[in-house]
C-alpha cells in the first residue's frame, strides 16, 4: 500500500513539476517579451 501511494505522489509530483514548468517558462517568456513591448509602449507614450 505504501510502495502505490509512495508511486502515485512521485507520479503526481512529476505531473505538478511539468506543468509548474510549462507555466514558469511561458511566465519567463511573457515576463521578457512583454516587458519589451511595453517598455515601447510607455516610451512612445512619454514621447508624446
């Protein structure tokens, strides 16, 4: 019964880890590029 339910929470650790690192890449992706978009955004505000 241990070794099942030692098996499954590795397994939904593992499926947690995926989609934390799914989330956390696209965040990183966002965070990058969406701070360049708009820092463009408020400089061309500012200028006006």
């Amino acid at each position: 019964m241990s070794i099942t339910f030692f098996l499954t929470s590795l397994w939904e650790k593992r499926i947690l880890l995926m989609f934390i690192g799914k989330v956390h890449t696209f965040s990183l992706f966002y965070f990058i590029y969406g701070n360049r978009l708009t820092d463009n955004f408020w400089m061309r505000i500012l200028k006006f």
